[in-house]
C-alpha cells in the first residue's frame, strides 16, 4: 500500500476497519505527537503492531501537540508526522486527531489493543478506564523510555550542534 494511501480520515477508518474485522483480524492502536521520529518511536510501534495483526496509529493534530508539548512544538506539521509514521512498513493506517486525549478514537475505532509506551503503568494510562469498560486489552510496549523529542532538541540547540 502507499504511503499516502494509509493516512485516512476517522470516518473513513471505521469502515475499513469493519472490514478488517469481519476478517477476524486484531487491530492494535497506537498514539502520540511523533514528532522527529526517533528509535523509540520505531520501536514503540514495532512493538504495538506485534499485539495484534494489523496497526492504526493515531497522530495528534498540530493544534493538540501544540497543546501537549507547548512553544515551538511540533516541529514537523501534521501531515509530515504522519507520512513518516505511515511510512513504516508495520503501520497499516494512520489517522490525526484535534483531542488531547484518544477517549473519543478509542470509543470511535473500538480496537482490541490498545498499546502505551513504556513511560506508562497500567495504572497510569490515563485511558484504562474506559478501555476496561469497551474490553479493549491496555498493552505496555517498547523499549525502555531513553529516547525523547525533547532531549533531542534540547541537544541540537546546544552550542556546536547548529
């Protein structure tokens, strides 16, 4: 598929992931801002797409990463964030979303994982609620949590690195 062609918008996503279930197939999702894609993000949504056979990342818009990460964030825009997410050959569809949160995804896209980053607990991804209450199993995954956006352009901004 291209990659163009993974990056769909909600209303489209339901429908074909009604496809993908009548398949039986398990649909993970996975979120977060991605901005400057690093190894831990590669690793995160490796890890997410091994929870189940096919993976839907949700990208947070420019105005939510705005929100979330403050000034001078994101780097990239949307579209370019998404196109590298999409771009990785694990990622089956990508979608952005204007939310803080991924309650209303989760609730719209009703997928049988949810995966978190290494960062979180279970008690602490602050969807598990209502992930227990749709029975959308809350997984951990990747690697241990050493590699940020933020600490990366906090190095680039330093002295010599220009």
């Amino acid at each position: 598929m291209d990659t163009r062609e993974k990056i769909v918008s909600r209303q489209g996503l339901t429908g074909i992931l009604e496809e993908h279930r009548r398949s039986r197939r398990k649909i993970a999702f996975a979120n977060g801002v991605f901005d400057l894609l690093h190894v831990g993000h590669v690793r995160y949504l490796e890890a997410a797409r091994a929870e189940a056979d096919l993976l839907v990342v949700g990208i947070n818009s420019d105005s939510s990463a705005r929100k979330l990460k403050g000034p001078g964030r994101p780097v990239l825009t949307e579209r370019a964030r998404a196109t590298l997410v999409a771009a990785l050959r694990y990622v089956n569809y990508v979608v952005i979303f204007d939310e803080l949160d991924v309650n209303s995804l989760l609730k719209e896209l009703q997928p049988d994982v949810h995966a978190k980053g290494t960062d979180y607990t279970a008690d602490t991804v602050p969807e598990r609620e209502l992930a227990a209450l749709l029975g959308i199993r809350v997984a951990i995954v990747g690697d241990p949590k050493q590699h940020s956006t933020r600490d990366l352009l906090a190095r680039l901004r330093q002295p010599g690195n220009a």
